[in-house]
C-alpha cells in the first residue's frame, strides 16, 4: 500500500495541499485515492475484451464560519493544487451556513493487518494467468451439460486500491484492498425452452475465484429451471434463497442509514426499539469484518469502523451515521462514512450489512419446509419501495414435495410488505452468503402468497 500511494505521489499532493490551506481554512480535510484494474471477458475460446485501468485524484473539503467548500482533480501538479486550495477555500464563502458540518478527531490507531483485504499476489500475477481464468470459466460452463447452448460475458476481473484521509484535527489514516471477481451467465435450451443461470466468485484473494465451480453453477442454474411450469395460486411456506435472501436485505440496508431516517426516506421512522422482524433475526452491519468486501479498519472519513447491531431477535437497535449526520441525531459517529472516490464528499454508507447465519443446514430447511416454493429469483427487486416497503415481484424457483425439489415453477408474482415478510421468517440457515458487501443464509419464511394461473 505505501509504495502504491508513494508511486501515485500522495505525500507530495498532500504536504502540497496543507500549506495551501493552513492559516486560510478554519479546518480541512485531504483525501488522497488511487487505483489501479484490469478485466476480461471470453467469448467461444477466445479474448473477446481486454480492459487495464490507472487513476489517481485528490478531494479537499473546507470548513470556515459553518460553510463548506470542496474542490478535485485528477491533474496533480502543484500549480493546479495551490489553484484547488484557492477555489475551495473561496467557493465556501458563497456558501450557506451549516452548524453541523465538522471534521471527526483521531480515535485508537488500527492496523488492517489481518483484516484480510490485501493480497500481495496480485502484483505477481502474469497476465496470461488472469486471461485464463475467464477462459475457464467458460469453457467450465459449456462443458457442464449439452443442453448448454451459449455463455453470455464470461469474465475476469481485478482491482487494487489505496487511499488516505487526512485533517486538520490530526487525523492522518490510510487503507488498501485488492479485489478479485469472476462471473458468467449460461444459456440452456431444450424442447424450444430457454432458461438463463449466472454465477459469480468474489474475494480480496485471488483463491477466491475457482472458474470450474463458477462456471459449472452457472450451468447448472440454467439447465435445472428447464421445463419449469406455472402453478395455480397458493398460499404456502417458503424458502428464500440466501442470494436471493442478500437482494431483499439490500432493499432495506438503506433505511439503517441515519441520513435516510432524518429525511424521512427511511421505513424504519419511529421504530427504534420497535419489533421489526421475526425474533429469529438478527441483522448486523460490520466494517472490521475478516474478508469483508467492505472491510476497512476506518471510514471515508478516517473514523474507526466498527460492528454495529442493528436487528437483534427482530428489534430494531440503532442506525448508521457519518460525523455530519451523527451531529445532526445527536449521535456518536458509527464509522459509516462513505464516498464516490475524490470527486464527491463523503456521506453515510454502509460497511458490511449481513444477516446472520443460523444453526440448521439448508437441508434442515427443505426438510422443515415440507410441501411449498423454493424460491431462487425475484424480479424487479429494484421496483421495491425504500420508504414504505411495498412490493410486488415476479418469481421463479422449484415446487418442493416431501422436503425435496419437485420441479421447476415460474411466472408468479409475489406481493407485499418487506417488513412483513421479514416477520413471517421461521427459521434461518446456516449457508451463509455474501453478494459484495450484503449477506445472508437462505430463509424458511412461514406463508407466502403466490400468484399463479
């Protein structure tokens, strides 16, 4: 991480910066981001696209009289910093007034040894190496079943990055990741039939892409869905899987976040202490989570993260602020500072949201279920309301009888409440699964109604 930050001249932007703004700013804040990826895709054996990227840029907030001013580049010769400097301490003086804006102090120092976010190999990887992987990816899926027809974006990909926050109040932190994901969509046909499976690999090790497992569930997502049926409308348990489980969890991530709940944009208003959700649930968001997609031993804005609950046995315990909003609730700061990268301020975002595991296997699951949907797809998750939680999905999956899978069911439509399908959950398992940066096991919800023929 230094050698990537003294290679891109952080120090250099940095101490620029600073004697740009000491004695005309009240307070500052530097923030420093560079980085660097290359990405792949395969298409019939061979290297359909080939993308290598580099950037690196520098944001500056200002605070002087309650008023704000911020400036960015990506050109970082000393002539354009001091010019920045000049133009963000200037544009605050247009500004309006704001008696919460201020800058977090220095907490306990961190290190993100052992956090897991850094493989050193990416630097060591060949490039032949990479560009295989998205071969083999394909070629793992179309080897997988003859009713394969066709891989849509068989790719590869790889990022590294590294940042550093510094203020006027002392703090002085830096962070660094590598990320690594591999994904392919399937296409299977059969009897004029045509069904679609994606999968993906993600990790910050490069071991935590395995382009045969990829490659071969894709295909097997796709071939297992052919001759799915519709059903009549029922009215029976279901289980959510643990993908599908992270989809809907992540339409309601947003309304932990305190910004969202003084604005009034959040489902969760006036519900702190409030039951929410079955007891069996316990939701937590966790930023110095081993291997977490979005671990990071501090925030955008150099405060420690930490592991905050949010749900525990269905209760809603709290919501998730950066300095500017915790200020505003009256709050202490959770850590859940987040930016765009250096052309944006930083805002409230979430760390690592997940639900947690439970102690039955997903077989455990399907032997509880019985008789009812197993449910692998919502369509349209995006259409979910954030404020109210309304929703009406379309949905596909399997008819389970006698604790095993039947056949393969589509075109429902499911409707409802998210707060109220959340409630009705009876049990969680143990399959834990993170999709970026929200997880979650699949999900034995108690009755569900879906429409059919």
């Amino acid at each position: 991480m230094k050698n990537m930050l003294k290679e891109a001249g952080a120090s250099r932007v940095i101490d620029r910066l600073k004697k740009g703004l000491e004695g005309r700013a009240e307070s500052f804040e530097i923030y420093f981001s560079t980085q660097k990826g290359f990405g792949v895709e395969a298409k019939e054996g061979q290297v359909d696209a080939l993308k290598v990227r580099s950037s690196a840029g520098v944001g500056i907030r200002t605070i002087s009289k309650g008023k704000l001013g911020f400036a960015f580049s990506s050109v970082l010769d000393d002539a354009v910093l001091d010019e920045m400097a000049a133009k963000a301490v200037a544009g605050s003086l247009e500004a309006s007034v704001d008696k919460f804006l201020k800058l977090p102090s220095p907490g306990p120092a961190r290190s993100e040894e052992g956090l897991g976010i850094f493989d050193s190999a990416y630097l060591s990887i060949p490039e032949e190496e990479k560009i295989k992987k998205a071969l083999e990816i394909e070629k793992a899926a179309m080897g997988f079943d003859a009713r394969v027809k066709r891989i849509r974006k068989a790719s590869y990909s790889e990022s590294v990055t590294a940042d550093r926050v510094v203020n006027s109040n002392g703090v002085d932190v830096s962070h660094s990741a590598t990320y690594f994901t591999g994904s392919v969509t399937a296409v299977a046909e059969d009897k004029g039939e045509s069904q679609m499976g994606w999968e993906m690999g993600m990790g910050h090790g490069i071991d935590a892409i395995d382009p045969a497992w990829i490659g071969k569930t894709a295909a097997r997502n796709a071939v297992r869905l052919l001759g799915a049926r519709e059903i009549k409308t029922v009215k029976c348990p279901a289980i959510i899987e643990n993908t599908v489980a992270c989809e809907l969890l992540e339409s309601l991530a947003s309304s932990f976040l305190g910004d969202n709940v003084e604005k009034g944009k959040s489902m969760l208003i006036g519900k702190l202490g409030a039951k929410i959700a079955s007891p069996v649930l316990n939701i937590f968001d966790d930023g110095i989570m081993n291997g977490g997609w979005a671990t990071s031993a501090y925030d955008a804005e150099g405060t420690a993260t930490n592991r905050t609950p949010l749900v525990l046995e269905g209760v809603c315990q709290g919501f998730l602020y950066d300095t500017y909003w915790a200020g505003r609730a009256k709050k202490a700061s959770t850590g859940n500072a987040a930016r765009g990268g250096y052309k944006s301020t930083p805002g409230g975002g979430l760390n690592n949201i997940y639900i947690e595991k439970g102690g039955k296997s997903f077989e455990d699951l399907l032997e509880d279920l019985g008789k009812g949907l197993f449910i692998t797809e919502f369509l349209g998750v995006h259409t979910i309301n954030t404020v109210s939680g309304d929703f009406s999905l379309g949905a596909a999956g399997f008819w389970i009888e006698g604790g095993v899978i039947a056949y393969p069911v589509r075109g429902m439509a499911i409707a409802g409440n998210l707060l109220e399908l959340f409630s009705k959950v009876g049990a969680c398992a143990s399959d834990l699964r993170f999709m970026g940066s929200i997880g979650a096991p699949s999900l034995l919800v108690n009755e569900v109604e879906a429409s059919g023929t």
